[in-house]
C-alpha cells in the first residue's frame, strides 16, 4: 500500500465505518467477544486502545526508517508494550481513580492484533501526523464496536445500560455469558456488511 | 553474516530502548504508585468504620498492625507474631513466638522503625537479623486493630480466598466480640454481571450485623432477596434513605439472623464469599483468644 492520499476526516471516518476493527476488519475478536459485557466494559477498553493505539503509530510512524525490516514485528510488539506499560504505571501514580475503573484494560491490550496489525499496514509506510490520524480512527471505530456490543448485550442480559435500570427485568441472562458474545459479534457483523454492501451498491449504480 | 549481525544488534538496540523507557517510567511513577495504594487501603480501612470525607475519623483512632509469621527450625513449626508495643513513648515492635498448640515459646525485641514496618522488605531484614538460620520464616497475613483512645474498636482483617474464577481479595472489619461490622470486597475478576455482583451493597451489606455464633452455621440460601430488605441494605450506600427511621430497626432485628441470599445466577460466588468469610472469622477469633492469653500470661505491654 502507498503512502495514503485521504483527507485527515477520511481517515478517521474509515477506521469507525469502512475499516471498522470488529465488523469489517475482524481483528481483536477476543476482547470483543469477553469484555464487551457492558457498555462501561467497552467504552473502558476502548479508551485504553484509542491511547495505546495513537501513540503507538506515532512512535512507529517517527523512527519506521530506522527499523530493519526483517524485525519490525518484534519492534511493534516492543513498542506496544512499552507504551502499555507507561500508561499502566503513568495511571497508577497519578490517576488512582481512572486507574481503578482501567486498570485491568490497559494491561489486556499487549496481544491485541488490531494495533500489530496498523502498524504493519498503515503507520511504517505514512508520515507521522497522517498515521495519528489513523490511529484515532481505529481506536474510535474499535470504541463504537465494543460500545454497540455491549449495548445489546447489556440490556438484553441485564436489563440496564450502563447500570442504569432501563427494562425493570433481566430478559435473557444468557447475553452475560462469553458464549452470546460470539452471537452478538457475528450477527452486528452480518449487519454492518449487509449496510455496507447495499449503500455501495447505491454508489457503484450511480457512478456507472 | 552481515545481515545476522545487523538483525541481532538492531534487536539488541531496541530491546534496550524498550527497557531504559520502562525502567525509568517505573522509577519516576513507583513511590507516588506506593502511596495511591497506601491511600487506598487506608481509605477502605476508614471507611469500612464508618469514617468518610464528611465524617472524618478522629484524631485519637490508632491503627496498629500485626503481622504473622510462620517460622519454621528443622522439623518443628512455630507461629511468630509481631506485635506492636508500647517502649517509652512510641511504639516499638516485639515477636512472641507461639507453638502450634498455643503455648508460649519465647519472644524478644526487634529492631525496626515502626513507619517502616508496613514494608515488606523492612520486615524480613529486621527478622532476618533476630532469627538466625538454619529458622525459615514466612509472612502469612497481618490484622489491623483500630484503637479509639483506649478503647479497642474493631478489628481489620485483609483476606484472599478463591471464588469462582481466581482469588477474591476482601477486607473484613469485625468488632471487639467478633461481630461482623462490614465487609468491602478489595479484588475481584468474576463474570460482570453475575459473580461481579458480589460487590454491590445489597449482596456485602448482608453480612453487616451477623454476630460470632451466627457466623459459625452461616448458609446461602436461593430464594429472592425479599424487597423491603434490598431497600434496606442499598439506604447504608446512599445518604438519603427511602425507609422511614422507625421502620429500619424492624428490618435490621428481622433479618439479622438470616442466612445469605444468593445472587442470581451466581451461586457458586455467593457461597465462596459465604465460605471464605466465615473461615476468615472463625480462624481469627481462635488466633487472637489464642494470642491474647499467651499476651497476657507473659504481661507483654501490647499497644493494642
């Protein structure tokens, strides 16, 4: 892939729609289907991401000239977990009470394949303002999928939206289990891809 | 070769980046990380006995500390406890040493600074220089005792025990008969939604108010939590109560011996609190009458 040619607004809106990391990119599944229990669970960890992410595609983007391209893997691997770790410690020292809320979510993030993966794809080949603005856009569109997830399965597991009563009951306590978040994932997926294809359906109609 | 070469120190190099970024972030954060956590133990302590913000402690509440330890000589094993007393004006600390069977072995001075005692690492060097080897010893749990001038308030009891995915860290506070004054749940990893629950008021504050002799057959029971009852146990969280002041002792001595309610869906974590508290109350309550007759036989001047 060259070097990228879209607006920064393009670039954000593409991580949250084109490329989403959970519907259409199908990376990271596994906090997607485990933490997406509530929607907090998900807005939590998609703060978490969102920094690591940003930071890390800048780190990559700034010294990608210096890397050897025979261990760059390991090098996105080195410098994803050193952010995380900066984070987790920069949270402890002086943000005890986001700390309390995010702790457990920043230190899940090391193994997450979405931000190796932006990396390898977008920010060794980009400048660094471009790749910042990518990461944001991956990091939002990862937010917006582990909240949507956790909408459905809050309410439909517990009854409330971020711990709020809203049905009164617990319709189907099935929803909490990790298990329903592998039905959750692939039926919002089948959604997202079954909008994406009719709306460029529309789009490929018009230019012809 | 070149290449290997090239690939070996360019790995090299960045690990070591890597490792200098972590390094000195660790450095910079890890006191005022020590102190957060410090904050926030002292904080669940207060406020397990009721103090808050609005309702400071005051200023003569003493917590001392005391640590158990298991040492072991050879084949034999013995309980040394490390207790806060009083020498001179201050507060010094002493090891009695207590066999198995709760008889008295020996005790001696040690030499620590007492603001320094609640470091682990302070701890072991200061019993390292007292215990000489071939004696092994091992840190096993410490209580809090809370002190209102000369009046013995609570007791303050740190815990872990497994629930139904890793271990449950709690912390319990239980007045001087052992009653059970509250119970805050510290960590946790259980299933949001359904073991997680165990943290909300109206699973914990079941426990407050459950006296020692009810504690010894305590049970879970699945039935619905009954409604006035949520109600109740939620008013304590919050500052303004929906039940009227009359009606809140009638619920209290109604339910007071009660057993647990089970969270739905969550049984098995329901009954490891169950479980693990129970335990936790009744080892201590043997552990301190224990200790407190070796205390007392030996007329050691205990600051608590």
């Amino acid at each position: 892939m060259p070097a990228t040619t879209k607006t920064n607004f393009q670039l954000v809106s593409n991580g949250i729609l084109n490329e989403n990391p959970i519907f259409r990119l199908a990376l990271s599944m596994c906090p997607a289907v485990g933490i997406s229990t509530t929607v907090m669970n998900g807005l939590m960890l998609g703060i978490a991401v969102l920094f690591v992410q940003v930071f890390s595609s800048c780190t990559i983007a700034l010294i990608k000239d210096y890397i050897h391209p025979r261990i760059r893997i390991p090098t996105y691997t080195l410098t994803i977990a050193t952010w995380v770790t900066v984070i987790d410690l920069v949270l402890a020292a002086y943000m005890p009470a986001a700390y309390k809320e995010m702790g457990i979510f920043v230190k899940l993030i090391v193994a997450f394949a979405i931000i190796t993966m932006r990396l390898e794809i977008f920010a060794c080949k980009n400048t660094v303002p471009a790749s910042f603005w990518d990461g944001i856009g991956m990091g939002l569109g990862f937010m917006f999928g582990m909240m949507a997830l956790g909408f459905v399965r809050e309410l439909l597991g517990m009854g409330t939206i971020l711990g709020y009563d809203v049905l009164g009951f617990r319709p189907l306590l099935f929803f909490v289990l990790p298990a329903a978040g592998f039905f959750c994932v692939g039926i919002m997926m089948a959604m997202f891809n079954y909008i994406e294809v009719v709306y460029n359906r529309k789009k490929r109609a018009k230019e012809i | 070769m070149k290449e290997i070469i090239r690939i070996t120190i360019g790995l090299t190099v960045s690990c070591l980046i890597a490792a200098l970024v972590m390094g000195s972030v660790f450095i910079i954060t890890d006191k005022a990380k020590k102190h957060n956590e410090h904050v926030n133990v002292q904080q669940t302590m207060l406020g397990l006995l009721g103090y808050t913000k609005q309702h400071p402690a005051p200023s003569d509440l003493r917590l001392y500390t005391i640590y158990r330890y298991i040492i072991t000589d050879g084949d034999t094993k013995t309980l040394g406890y490390m207790l806060p007393v009083l020498r001179g004006d201050g507060v010094g600390y002493q090891v009695v040493v207590i066999d198995l069977d709760g008889q008295f072995v020996n005790q001696f001075k040690l030499n620590i600074n007492p603001e320094k005692a609640s470091e682990p690492t302070e701890r072991s060097s200061a019993l390292k220089a007292a215990l000489k080897p071939p004696k092994i010893f091992v840190y096993s749990d410490s209580t809090i005792v809370a002190k209102l001038g000369r009046k013995r308030l609570a007791y303050l009891l740190p815990g872990e025990f497994p629930g139904f995915k890793t271990f449950i860290n709690v912390m319990l506070a239980l007045d001087p008969s052992f009653e059970i004054i509250g119970l805050e749940i510290t960590e946790q990893e259980e299933d949001p939604g359904l073991g997680a629950e165990i943290k909300q008021a109206h699973f914990k504050n079941q426990f407050k108010g459950k006296s020692f002799e009810k504690m010894k057959e305590l049970h879970v029971v699945k039935e619905p939590l009954p409604e006035e009852y949520k109600k109740y146990l939620e008013s304590k969280e919050g500052k303004e109560s929906p039940i009227p002041e009359g009606e809140l002792d009638v619920i209290r001595s109604k339910y007071q011996d009660q057993d647990i309610y089970a969270l739905t869906g969550a049984t098995i974590s329901s009954k490891a609190v169950t479980n693990g508290v129970k335990n936790m109350v009744l080892k201590f309550a043997y552990r301190i009458n224990r200790l407190e007759a070796v205390v007392s036989r030996q007329h050691v001047p205990v600051a608590f």
